[in-house]
C-alpha cells in the first residue's frame, strides 16, 4: 500500500508542476509578446515574431541549462 501511495504521489506532483508549468508559459508568453508590441513598430509582423521566437529559444537555452547544473550537482551530493 505504501507504495502506491508513493507512486500516487510522485505522479500528483509531476502533473500539477506540469499543468503550472504551462501556465506560467502562457503568462510568460502574453508578456513578451506584449512587450515587443511596445517598442516595435506596427507592420512588423514577420521581424517581430522571428525576434520574439529568439527572446524565447534563448530564454529556454539558459533556464534547461541551469537546471541541468542543478540537477548534476544535486545527483553529486546525492553519492
């Protein structure tokens, strides 16, 4: 019995992190987007969506980089 709770637990959490993961993406999303909408031009359509992509593959290149150092020094400490 134990073990499923463990086992309902640890998938409890995996979900409502992801479910509040894509949340926050949304938020994040709607405020980059806005942002860019304030300093450039109307009729930028295409520049600003290729800017926009680049603020936010870069944005995700330095968050799973980081996350990646935590992960290897946590799994360091752990042995």
């Amino acid at each position: 019995m134990q073990s499923f709770r463990q086992t309902y637990l640890a998938t409890m959490t995996a979900l409502a992190t992801a479910g509040f993961g894509l949340l926050a993406a949304g938020a994040w999303n709607t405020a980059i987007s806005d942002l860019l909408k304030t300093f450039l031009p109307k009729g930028t359509g295409v520049i600003s969506e290729l800017f926009y992509a680049l603020i936010v593959t870069t944005l995700a290149i330095v968050v799973i980089n980081a996350l990646g150092k935590l992960a290897d020094k946590t799994e360091s400490i752990i042995k």
